[in-house]
C-alpha cells in the first residue's frame, strides 16, 4: 500500500516538522540537560558527578521538607477553596435572571490581568503593620494593638492563601461559566418539571457536566501551586523563619540567594516534576473517565 | 494544484527556516566584527562596567572616569545600571554557563557574596594585590575581599554603622548626648524603656526577617555566622550567644515597632514613629528625607555587646569592585580602577560632596569634604565621626555561606524570641546550617 506516503500524510508532516523540531531544540534538550545537571553537585562552574547523592541528599534536607510541607498546605487548603468559589461565582454568574452580568464578570476576572509582583506587593501593603487593613480593623474596634499580619507564621500563610484564592478564582471561575453555558438548558427545564431543586440541579447536573472542565481546573491549579513564586517572594519573602517558602523559591535561593549550586538546584526542580506527574495522575483516576 | 501548493509550502517554510539561521548567524558576525573594530579603533580604550544604582555607585564611576580622562585623554567608560538582584543573576548565569561574551570589564560585588564567587567561579576575577596599597584602606574592608593571601578588588563604599537618634526625644526622656556615648545594649534598652515611657515613642525597630541587627551586633564583636573556614558559628560562640540575647531583649522589651519590609522600616523613622535607627551611614540620605526634621537627628556610636573585645563600632553593607580576569580590557580596567578609587583622594571628596557615599581611603578622612558639619544633624561633623569609627570596625571573614547562615538562624528565630532554650536552639540552628552546606 503506498497509502502510507499519500499527499495528505505528507502534508501532515510539512506542518508538523518544524513545530516539532523547536519544541525538541527549546524543550526537551534542556530538560535532558537539566536531569543530567541534576545528578552532579558542587559550587559555581565547579562540578562533578554525584550520582543518586544529590536525591539522597533531598530525603534528608529540612529546609526542603520544609518547603515541600508549607506548599503542600497551600495546595490543600487553596485550591479546593478556590474551585469551589469558582464554580459557585460561576453558577451565580450564569443565572439567567441576574442583572449587569457583564460587569460582574469583568470585575470577578480583573485581578486575573494584574501582574504577579504587583498584586503581592499590594498585599504587602495591605497587611502591613501600618497597613490599611490594621487601620480598619482598630478604626471599628475590633483589634487595639495592630497585628503584625506577616510576622507570624499562621497569619503569613493565611495571607498568601488569600492572595492566591484572589488572584485565581476568576479565572478559574471563566472556564466553569463558559462549560456552563454548554449545558442544554432543556436537560435543567427537564429537571425541575420532575420537582428537582436549585440545589439538587447544581449537584446533580452541573456538577457532573462540568467534571472534565473541574478535573482540568484542578489539574492546573495544582500545577501552578507547586510552582508558585512570585507571590510568596514578594509578600513575605518566604518568612518569618522559612515558614511560607515554596519550593520554587528555594530552588531559586539554591541558585541565587546562597552559594550557587545548580546542580542541587536542578534535582530539587525535578523533584517538583516527579510531584506533580504523580498528583496529576493521581487526580486523573479519581476524576477522570472511566474506559 | 494542492501538490504545486504543498510544495510551495514546504520550499517557502524551509527557506525560512534556512534563512532564519543564515541570518542569525550572519548578524552575530557582523557584532562581533564590529566589536572587534571599535576595540581596535580605540586602542582598547572603552571600559565597560557593571553597576546597580545610577546615583550612587554609577555617578561614583563617573566620577572616577572625569578623573582618570583627563590623565588618560581618550578614555571611555560605559556604566551598565541594572537592578542589584539582577545583575547578580545575570553574573551567576554567565560565569556558570562558562559564557564569557557579554560580561563586562568591571563589576561591582557586595561584600558578603566577595568570598562565594571566587571560591564557586576560580579564576575568574582579577588578583589586584600588587596593584593598590591596600594599607590606605580600613583593615576590615580588605579582609573582607583578601582569600588565600590575594586581594580580589578596590574597596569601595563602606556601611559603618551608628546609633542615628532624635535629639528630642531623648531630652524630653532625660537624656543628653553624652549619655548615649558608649554605651552597652543593656543600658540602650534601658533608655529605650524610658523613652517609651516619656514620650510615647518606640525606641527601635524589629523585623524578624530581616538579618541586619544581628549581623550588626555579630561583627562588632568581631564574629560572624560562619567561621573563616566556613564552619557554622552558633555553638559555644559567646559573640552570638549575647546577641541573640541582646535581640531577644529588645523584642521583649516592648520598645522595638515591628515592622515587615524596608519600606516601613524607613517610613517609620521618617514618620518620627522611633528615636534610634541603628544602621550604616548610607541610612544619612534616607533620614535627611524627612527635611521637617532638620536639626533634630543627632548620631552617637552603637551601643555594644557584654563580651569581651566588644566594641562600639560595626558595619552594615558596603561593595567592592571587582575586574573579570578574561575581559578584553583587563589591564585598562585595573589601571583606571587603580589609579582613581584605589588611590585618588580626590575621588573620594568629590564622592562624599556628590552622592554622600562615604568610602574606606584612610587619607582622604583628613580632607575638608569629610570634616563639614552638617545642619541637618545639629552641626555634627557626622562624616568625621563616621570615619573615626570605620578604623574601629573588628575585621572579619564573611566566608562564603553567609545566606545559607542566616537563613538558618531566621528558621529558629521565632522559637527564640517565643522564649526557646537558646543552647538547644543554637545546637539546632548549627545542624540545620550543616545540613544545607554539603
């Protein structure tokens, strides 16, 4: 059969050639480069293969338990959060009744157009001892001393999480409103003809409509929250103590900050690989479809 | 028709490919021909150097540039301003992907990375031992940049420190300038209390976060976090032991305003909110910011620590320059380095009168720039005092793991200022810092 080699297989190809070639010279070389870093160690341009020392060394790290435990909590506690007021926002949004739909979308999605370092920085400000929040606080009695927000390591965490949820739930919330609006509305009319409530309507149908859109959402918050960076840098800097350091940012102390190891720097980056590759798996069986 | 279109399609994409490389390459040529041609041109005349703060340490370059033109007619300098962090990235980067192109001749380095780039990028940075009497300069600050026996640059700007205060508040507490000479930390929490007492005023700032009173009170007792063979330096050190101690009482105290970042840390004295700021003498421009409290500001030494050979004076900050052992124009570079912020007494008039930046050349402390009084600090002459501390600074060895240090010391604080066992909390602190450095 010359089928194998006919116009439109070759015209396939003709496209698919060049995008290929810049994702395996721009992608995949440096990742190869990058494992192959990871398993050598030493100070600046000085190195030499170590083997497994440098994942040995991982296991017994405490400032990367550390790092790997605050980041687990932030991806716990918000992201769950933060998908569920998505897609609550989301219903509300969708409702055909509700009025000015378009300036609530716009406003719920702004914060998603700000940049990372000045929103952090404005949280920054916000928390701040002398920030507005303490100031409003006292204004209405609430609290008599100002609370020194980002000095304590609860309080400090809380606030990333609030950043975060902030800055992210509306455009989490745009992907559940445009799954929503591919819902047939005769599947809901169907529904409440057979007495089911609003309630009973959001689990029982949109729920499970939007689950592949959710199991998406989920896969890429967690994803973008075991990378998350900037806002802890810039609001806390990872303080006090080490107590809201992601891992992100101690690969960039490791390269930058302290005195530069990129070769243990690299296996911490791959150890966020192996995390995430397990917990989108992970996310896959339980959520996804079932063949 | 669709063969003669995928064809097309196919030659037209290739040739974009070919050419998109063709070009490349073709233009990096050129740049480098034309590199080539203007360092030729010029008879290896132009400098180029790296610096982070046009109206400090870049004007200090142009400075030096006047100076050295007008004996070295021809001479050209460019100044690369770029932020701090940046520059220090882009350092990193290159020197460890071996990339040479595109570094500068002269670089300007903070004293605490000095020891962990030339240790982490050997042979990288030009040795400047026979080149600069380094015997003009404040001990300490050339034991900041010697390693191995070798001087590794030209010190530049210094960070000794003092006690900046509120003149006026300390009266209305009680207190007069004489009081505030040499003192112990004990009393200046003491006179801290009153003050709180009196006047309603915080006495200090506190940020857990932030490591620059502890450094501060480390080298003036003449230690540091790491020992000078890079050893963790917590367990059986008296020097820190009393400053944890010292830390822990001012935070106790009640005297100290907490504060999260630089910003609050400024606004707070410019708000008239503290009365002492200890810090560097860089901190002179960010305290004469507040122009409604000309006359009110007065400085006295630091108080010091309860340990023997403890002194009233220490450092905060300061950079050096260094020159890239492989740039084209290393000989220029070191020359001009050399012969203007190396030995010229003039620069450093013109740096204090210019940019206020207050530099460690022992012979230009004589001159009049450094004896001007100042109205802003009640006709102190400030830069005087500052230099008569500078010669009192213990000289120590900043090591190469300073960061990973302090990082590890800001992990146990909280527990220490929550009232911890400060041996055990040393002994933790000492085996977290071994743990990061292997």
């Amino acid at each position: 059969m010359s089928s194998k080699w006919n116009k439109s297989n070759l015209m396939g190809w003709q496209f698919v050639i060049l995008p290929s070639a810049l994702i395996l010279l721009f992608s995949f070389y440096p990742m190869i480069q990058s494992l192959l870093l990871s398993f050598q160690s030493g100070k600046g341009n000085v190195y030499n293969y170590v083997g497994l020392g440098n994942y040995g060394r991982l296991f017994s790290d405490p400032m990367f338990r550390q790092a790997v435990l605050n980041t687990l909590l932030y991806l716990i506690v918000q992201v769950p959060i933060m998908l569920m007021l998505g897609l609550v926002i989301a219903y509300f949004l969708n409702m055909p009744s509700l009025k000015f739909k378009g300036f609530y979308r716009t406003a719920i999605f702004l914060p998603c157009v700000t940049s990372l370092v000045s929103y952090a920085v404005l949280f920054k400000s916000i928390f701040a001892v002398d920030g507005i929040l303490n100031r409003m606080l006292m204004s209405i009695h609430l609290i008599h001393e100002p609370v020194a927000w980002l000095m304590d390591p609860v309080w400090a965490r809380v606030v990333i999480i609030a950043a975060i949820t902030w800055r992210w739930t509306g455009y989490n919330m745009i992907f559940y409103l445009s799954a929503m609006q591919n819902i047939d509305p005769s599947v809901y009319e169907a529904a409440s003809i057979d007495g089911a409530s609003k309630t009973r309507q959001f689990f029982s149908i949109t729920v499970p409509m939007l689950k592949p859109i959710i199991l998406f959402t989920a896969i890429i918050s967690t994803n973008g929250t075991l990378q998350l960076f900037d806002e802890v840098v810039n609001i806390t800097n990872g303080g006090p103590g080490n107590s809201t350091m992601t891992i992100s940012q101690y690969i960039y102390n490791l390269s930058f900050v302290y005195t530069p190891n990129f070769g243990y720097a690299a296996t911490v980056s791959y150890a966020i690989v192996i995390m995430v590759a397990v917990l989108a798996f992970l996310q896959l069986k339980v959520g996804g479809e079932k063949k | 028709m669709k063969k003669l279109l995928s064809v097309l399609l196919l030659v037209s994409m290739t040739a974009s490919l070919l050419a998109a490389c063709g070009s490349s390459k073709s233009s990096e040529s050129t740049e480098k021909g034309a590199a080539n041609e203007s360092a030729g041109s010029t008879a290896t005349k132009k400098v180029v150097a790296w610096a982070w703060d046009p109206s400090f340490n870049g004007a200090a370059l142009k400075i030096a540039e006047e100076l050295y033109a007008k004996e070295n007619p021809g001479f050209e300098l460019e100044v690369v301003d770029m932020a701090k962090t940046d520059l220090e990235q882009k350092l990193n980067t290159n020197l460890a992907a071996g990339v040479k192109e595109g570094l500068p001749d002269i670089i300007l380095v903070n004293d605490p990375n000095i020891q962990k780039y030339v240790t982490a990028y050997p042979n990288t940075f030009a040795d400047f031992t026979d080149k600069v009497d380094f015997k003009q300069f404040s001990q300490y600050k050339v034991d900041a940049l010697t390693i191995d026996g070798k001087v590794y640059g030209v010190p530049f700007d210094i960070g000794v420190t003092g006690m900046f205060y509120r003149s006026d508040y300390l009266e209305e507490a009680g207190y007069k300038a004489e009081d505030l000479e040499n003192i112990t930390w004990d009393q200046y929490i003491e006179i801290g209390k009153v003050v709180k007492e009196k006047t309603g005023k915080y006495m200090a700032t506190i940020n857990p976060n932030d490591e620059a009173l502890t450094s501060i009170l480390l080298q003036s007792g003449g230690s540091w976090y790491i020992t000078p063979d890079n050893k963790g330096n917590f367990v059986d050190n008296p020097v820190m032991t009393d400053t944890l101690r010292v830390y822990k009482g001012i935070s106790d105290s009640g005297i100290a305003k907490p504060v999260t970042g630089w910003s609050e840390f400024v606004g707070s004295f410019n708000a008239g909110d503290v009365a002492t700021v200890v810090s560097g003498v860089w901190q002179i421009a960010s305290i004469m910011d507040a122009k409604d409290q000309s006359g009110k500001w007065k400085v006295a030494p630091i108080p010091r620590l309860n340990v023997e050979g403890a002194v009233n004076a220490s450092n905060e900050g300061g950079s050096s320059w260094f020159v890239l052992d492989g740039s084209a124009n290393k000989d220029l570079a070191i020359d001009f380095l050399a012969k203007t912020i190396g030995s010229s007494s003039e620069f450093y008039e013109r740096f204090l009168n210019e940019n206020g930046g207050v530099g460690s050349f022992i012979p230009s402390f004589s001159s009049e720039a450094y004896s001007q009084t100042s109205e802003f600090f009640g006709g102190q002459a400030i830069y005087s005092d500052f230099t008569k501390w500078s010669t009192e600074v213990p000289g120590i060895t900043l090591g190469m793991y300073t960061q990973e240090a302090k990082d590890a010391l800001k992990n146990e604080l909280p527990n220490i200022l929550n009232g911890a066992d400060l041996t055990q909390s040393l002994a933790n602190i000492q085996k977290l810092f071994e743990q990061q450095v292997q």
